[in-house]
C-alpha cells in the first residue's frame, strides 16, 4: 500500500481495555466461553444441514453460508482480542492492522449481504411459490452466495485501501480492541483524512442501509401476501418460517446502528470499548442461538443429531 511507505507509524498499540485494568480477566473467560459457544454453535448448525438431506434447500445452503462468515468474521478479531487481553503486549504491525480490518470488513458485509439473500428467498417462498424452484434453484442460491462473498470483498478492499492509503505520523495507540475505522482516523494525519472519513463512512452506511432496505421491502411484499391468507393456522405457519431470520436482522442491523449511526459527541474509551463488544462479540454469540431455537425445523433436527450421536442404541 503506498500509505505504507512514507507513513511514520509501523506497528500500532491497543489500549480498548486500559480502562478496565481489573476486569481483564473476567473479560477474558467471559468472551472465551462466548467465543467458543459461536464457534461450536455454527459448527453445528453447519454439520446438521449438511448430514440432513432434507435440509438440502436453499433457506439452509444460506444458513450455512452465513455459519461460515461468521466463522471468519470472529476468528479475524475475536483471538486477538483474547491475546490483548491476557497478555501485556498489545502492539500490532502496520500490515497485521490492515489485514484485520480487511477481513473483518469482508466477512461483516458478507453476513449483510446473506442476510438480504435469505429475506429474497423468504420472499419468493412465500409470495411466489409455483416459481419457487426455479427462481431459488441450485444454481441460483450458488450465485446469490457468491456474489455475497464477492461483494464482502470488495467492500473489505476499498475501506481497508482507502484507510491505509493515509499517512500515520504519531501517535500509535488506538483507542479500541481492534483495527476499527474511526480509531485509525483519528491517527491520520494529512489534507485529506476528512474527504477520507466522510468517503468511506458514505460508502459503509449506504450499502448497510441498502441491505437493510431491500430486507424490509421483501418483508412488506410478504406481509402484504399473507394477509390474503384467511387461515390464521395458514398464516402462523407461513410467517414462522421468517420468524429465526426476522430476529437475527434485528439484531444484527440494531447493533450496527449503534456503531456506525451514533450522534457525534464527546467519546469516551469505555464506551466505543463496550459499543464495539456488542457487535463484535454479543451479535455472533446470540445468532445460532436464534436459528437453533425459532427454527423449529433446524432444532428437531440438531436434537435427532445428537441424540443418535449420544444413545445410538436407542435410535
């Protein structure tokens, strides 16, 4: 990167948890035993749909997608963060810093991006059934999934070239646990830093508020279909089925608002350090818990799994 080469700064200092020099610890165990219910709950969402034939329909082929970024989302910061928070040592190199922001750009805007994908799928089951399988056939869920990965990429791309493209003459201490954007902003230095902020704060909230946009048209188009349905048992039955991917929107867009849509004012390090956690750590926990349990589906399954697993005898 060229903003490499006559940048001041070549490695840069964490200090999200100076703040809270006593809690460290219970941090840690607190994030591990979170991190590693993330990891073992995506797991096994993951091994269900793929040892289940009859979950071989695209609604799952995008749950698994989504187990898989999100996968890679945490592992791009969350070990790290467990370091820093163990340990004394909390520097970072130039490069290390831009490849997390990279990878976490990429495979936040990836969980974006499927998550749209699915609203559509919700949205032609739904509201266009007799053209289901053709409109949602394996080819096109291929297609929709790789594009969400390409479109990950390269929002992960111009963020991360546009911020590291900046000189950073001193100081090197970022105020968060990760190679966020704003931390790293108020670092650079240069004429252009403030064209920089507002390009790249542009580009991130409107794609956001795109995906977001595009998931509540599908839910309005499929609000409006099920309203023609006379039967309250008919339309329980049909809503159900959005019901695990409604709530992960939820929360997924509503802690991305705090980051990202906050009213500009005094900052304090304590709170972008907790702000960040519920979006870096809180929303990942919290998305296999919800598909396990309002997928009724996905749940039957998962315990037919384990249970064959534990007591095949009795299977």
């Amino acid at each position: 990167m060229q903003g490499a080469n006559h940048s001041a700064v070549t490695e840069f200092v964490f200090i999200g948890f100076s703040t809270f020099p006593h809690l460290q610890l219970m941090f840690f165990l607190l994030f591990l035993l979170m991190y590693l219910f993330t990891l073992l709950g995506n797991l096994l969402i993951m091994a269900t749909i793929w040892s289940e034939q009859s979950l071989h329909t695209p609604m799952y082929l995008f749950l698994c997608a989504l187990s898989i970024s999100e996968i890679f989302y945490t592992l791009a910061i969350i070990p790290r963060m467990l370091s820093d928070l163990l340990f004394t040592h909390h520097s970072i190199s130039f490069l290390a810093c831009a490849c997390q922001m990279f990878f976490s750009f990429t495979f936040g805007y990836t969980h974006s991006f499927l998550l749209t994908a699915m609203g559509y799928d919700r949205y032609v089951a739904i509201c266009q059934p007799l053209h289901y399988n053709v409109l949602m056939s394996p080819h096109g869920c291929a297609c929709l999934v790789s594009w969400s990965w390409v479109g990950g990429s390269m929002m992960g791309t111009v963020v991360t070239t546009a911020i590291f493209n900046l000189t950073f003459c001193g100081p090197n201490e970022i105020h968060h646990f990760g190679c966020h954007v704003t931390p790293l902003l108020n670092l650079a230095c240069g004429k252009n830093v403030l064209v920089v902020a507002k390009g790249v704060g542009l580009v991130c909230i409107s794609v956001m508020l795109g995906c977001l946009l595009l998931i509540l048209l599908s839910y309005a188009f499929i609000v409006t279909s099920l309203l023609r349905i006379p039967s309250a048992e008919g339309w329980h039955k049909a809503f159900s089925t959005c019901a695990s991917h409604l709530t992960v929107v939820i929360v997924h867009y509503g802690f991305a608002s705090v980051i990202y849509l906050k009213t500009k004012g005094p900052q304090s390090l304590e709170g972008d350090t907790l702000m960040g956690i519920t979006y870096t750590v809180l929303t990942p926990f919290l998305s296999p818990i919800t598909f396990s349990l309002r997928n009724k589906e996905l749940k039957t399954t998962m315990k037919k799994t384990l249970l064959s697993k534990l007591y095949p005898e009795k299977i």
